[in-house]
C-alpha cells in the first residue's frame, strides 16, 4: 500500500480517465452516484471514481465525512484514497482500484465462487480493520455502514474496507454518537434502530451479520422462510440451538469447507447479532475466536427477544407518535428489493429508550 497523501485532481483529469464517466466503466451505484472505473495516465494507475451528489445535502455532507476521515486512516484492510476533486459543482473521489469488486458480487450475484479459506480470511481482515478503527486509531471510528457491498476486494482477496461516507470520529472514552439514523436497514442493531445512537456494538452487529453472510452465502434481508418470515439471523440461531449449525453452510461450497472454522465463523456472527448490545463481544474479543485463540462463546439457544422502554414517553400514545417506533415498525415491514439495498438516512432523535432483553442469560 503507497503511503503517499490523497491530492487533489482536476474535472477534467478524472473525467477522462473514466472516458467522461461512460456507463460502460461503471463498476457500482450506491446511494449517492455511480462509481466508475478509470485509468490514470500521469500515475499509471487503474482507480475508482466515485461521484457525490451535489445536489443532495447528505451527498456533501459523505463526500466532505469520507475525505476528512479517510485520508487519516492508514491500515492494510482499508481501500485507499488516491485523491479527490471539486470543481464545477462536482464531488468526485478516486480510489485505488480493487480488482476483485465488493464482497457482496461474490457472495449473491455470481462473480466468483469463494473458497472457504478465502471466506475466513475476509472476516478475519473485515475484524481486524474494525478492531483498528474501534481501539487503535487516535480517536474511535464508527464505520456506522458495514455491509458487504461496502467490503471490497483486491487482486488476491484481501479485504479493503471502504465507503466511509456515513463515517463519524469519536472520543474513545465516549465511543457513542446520536445523529440522524442512517445505515442500512438488515444491518443496522436494533437498539441503533431504536435510539439513533451508534457505538461501537452497532458496528460490531453490523460486522455479525456479513460474517454470517459470508458463511451461508445468503442474504441478511432475504427471508429464508416466507411463511414464518424468518431472516438470516434468526435462521442461523435456530439451527444453532438445534445444534445443526452446519445445515446453514453455503451450500455452494459442498463439502469444501472446514467444520470448525465454519462453526467459529458462525457463532461469532450470532454472538455480535446479539440483541442485546451488552452481550456482543468487542472486535478484539471477535479476533481472539477467529484465531482460535479463545474459545467459542456459549450462546442462549433460543435468540433473544429485544423489548424497548421507552422512558420518555408519557403514555403509550406518545410512544407511538415517536420517530423511533415507527422508524422500528419500518424496519420491521419486507423490504421492497431496491430500499434495501440503499443506505437510508432518515431522523431519530430520542437517546433515551432504554433496552430490554428478555434474554436467557448466557449459559
Ligand atoms: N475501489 C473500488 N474498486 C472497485 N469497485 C469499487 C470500488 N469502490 C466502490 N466500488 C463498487 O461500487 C459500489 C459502490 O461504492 P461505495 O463506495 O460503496 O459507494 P456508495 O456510497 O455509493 O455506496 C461498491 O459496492 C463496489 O461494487
Ligand atoms: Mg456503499
């Protein structure tokens, strides 16, 4: 990894590296713009060029969080800022390229077929670069939007973490931020759904659920049963407490797999899904399971069932007007296949909910 600074480029300079930004080059649309790949001529350098939107005060509002916070941060599992430009109204980023796309390309839409050595070296480089953003960086970073579509791929696998666009930096005594509600619906911890206050733990549920995906190959949002409308997570834990973890395996992987490593992967995943945010394990605690260097957690064999009290409000008719009840009974509602794939911001203001968990202790 070049350790050289991000600079600024010019309009033109980006532009005609990506041939002004032609569909053809364009390696992904997240929320906010396309990302288009480009050649560099002056560095000889393939990048990635992410459009911000100006119009979108939120799109200025990433593009101006992804700079600062970005270009501060040095560690081998992060995609690097090459540069960045403004200049006639525009926002754009440039990235160095990673040849292999994001994870979730691999996991859901076919590009490759991971082995499941690569599998387990994604999510022991996904923790560790988390781990350093949480305990290692001068100040905490809450990432606030891991998924895998925002994980992405070198040339020999090697997790580049990237997206920093919701980023925000806090003191690591405080290590919590109450801002708008912004994340990805199927990620995002259910106490984070219900404050607007992310933490370290939400990160960490977030990073539970792509451990899990890399492990089953399916997605967090997708129902795996209709009738009963179960998800990713609820699937996994089932079968945990029916001891037939291995039943939720990627399928596609045969019988290529290895049984203690997939069942290490899978319990970290419920153990940071935890609904209960107090019983999630720290990134280090994760590591220390990956390398088989902890053993693994004993789980309730049942998931726990979150409950929310609200203290502030009045009456349940007040509790019921408020954002953080509806944004949870939205939440709650089947994603239409386009929203979920978006990163949502919408307002929740309250701090003070306060969390329940109706769990069966840890055995
Ligand atoms: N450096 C990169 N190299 C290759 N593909 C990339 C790179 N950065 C982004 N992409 C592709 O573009 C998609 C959107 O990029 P991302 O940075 O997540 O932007 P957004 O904020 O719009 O979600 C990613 O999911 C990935 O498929
Ligand atoms: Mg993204």
């Amino acid at each position: 990894m070049g350790a050289s600074m991000p600079r600024r480029f010019s309009y033109h300079e980006l532009a005609r590296s990506t041939v002004d930004f032609a569909e053809t080059e364009k390696l992904g649309e997240g929320g906010f713009g396309g990302v288009y790949k480009g050649f560099l001529k002056d560095l000889s350098m393939w990048v990635a060029v992410k459009m911000a939107s100006r119009t979108s005060k939120q799109g200025i509002k990433e593009y101006v969080s992804e700079v600062r916070i970005i270009s501060r941060l040095r560690h081998r599992n992060l995609v690097q800022l090459i540069g960045w430009c403004h200049e006639k109204g525009e926002l754009l980023l440039a990235y160095e390229f990673m040849e292999n796309g994001s994870l979730d390309l691999h996991l859901f839409k076919g590009k490759s077929m991971l082995t499941w050595n690569s599998r387990y070296k994604i999510a022991h480089g996904l923790a560790s670069v988390l781990l350093y953003l949480h305990e290692e960086w001068e100040q905490c970073v809450l990432h606030r939007d891991i998924k895998s579509s925002n994980v992405m791929l070198d040339s020999n696998f090697n997790v580049k973490l990237g997206d920093f666009g919701l980023a925000k930096l806090v003191d690591h005594e405080k290590s919590t931020q109450t801002t708008t509600l912004a994340g990805t619906f199927g990620y995002m911890a259910p106490e984070y759904l219900f404050t607007g206050r992310s933490t370290k733990e939400s990160d960490v549920f977030s990073f539970g659920v792509v451990a899990l995906e890399i492990a089953c190959g399916r997605k967090a949002t997708d129902y795996i049963s209709l009738e009963k409308q179960i998800r990713l997570v609820e699937w996994v834990w089932e079968l945990y407490g029916n001891d037939s973890t291995l039943e939720a395996v990627d399928p596609s992987l045969g019988s290529e797999f290895d049984e203690e490593e997939v069942r290490r992967l899978m319990s970290i995943g419920l153990w940071c899904v935890h609904p209960d945010s107090e019983f999630r394990p720290s990134m280090r605690q994760g590591i220390k399971v990956l390398n088989s260097e902890a053993s693994m957690p004993l789980l309730p064999s049942k998931m726990p069932i979150a409950y929310f009290l609200p203290p502030l409000a009045s009456s349940l008719s007040d509790f019921y007007s408020t954002s953080q009840y509806q944004s949870l009974s939205r939440s709650l509602e089947p994603p239409s296949t386009e929203s979920s794939k978006q990163t949502t911001s919408s307002s929740a203001n309250s701090s003070s909910s306060q969390f329940i968990s109706m769990s069966h202790s840890m055995q």
